[in-house]
C-alpha cells in the first residue's frame, strides 16, 4: 500500500513538474523568435543588393604583371532579410 502511495505521489509530481516545463519552454521559445527577427544590423546588407560588375586581379609573383579577370555578381536578401546570396559568373584566367 505504501509502496503504491509513493508511485502517486511521484507520478503527480511528475504530473505537475511537466506543466512547468512546458510553460517554460514555450516562453524560451517565444524569446528565441523575437532575438531571431532581423535587426538594424541587417539593413545594412540592403547596400549590397543588386547587380554588379566584377573585376579581379591575380598576381602569380610579386614581380609579374597581373592576370585580370572579370564577370558579373548578382545578390538579393533572403530568409527574411537576414542573409545575402550572392551569385557570381565570370571567366577565370582567360
């Protein structure tokens, strides 16, 4: 009898302890979506958004001339405003 009176008690405990925790981790979840929202930090990516020209030099020793190469660079904001993806196309080395 006493023995099943414990298993009780502790399952109620249980019981109660799980409500909590639930509680908690929806609050810790609703914190997470407001430090995931995007900042003022994010607004400056917007400077780069666009098409661009590209133009990059190589050196194969410090005393030759460079190699030019060129191409083009397309980026957009994406995942809310959070992220840039950039794609670039060009030659490489003629």
């Amino acid at each position: 009898m006493i023995r099943k009176a414990i298993t009780f008690f502790i399952l109620i405990i249980l019981v109660i302890n799980t409500g909590n925790v639930f509680a908690q981790s929806e609050e810790i979840m609703m914190q997470m979506i407001d430090m995931g929202k995007p900042a003022a930090e994010h607004e400056n990516l917007k400077q780069f958004v666009g098409q661009w020209n590209m133009e990059s030099k190589v050196w194969m020793s410090p005393d030759g001339d460079p190699v030019t190469t060129y191409g083009k660079l397309e980026s957009r904001l994406i995942l809310g405003g959070r992220f840039l993806l950039s794609h670039a196309k060009g030659e490489s080395f003629g």
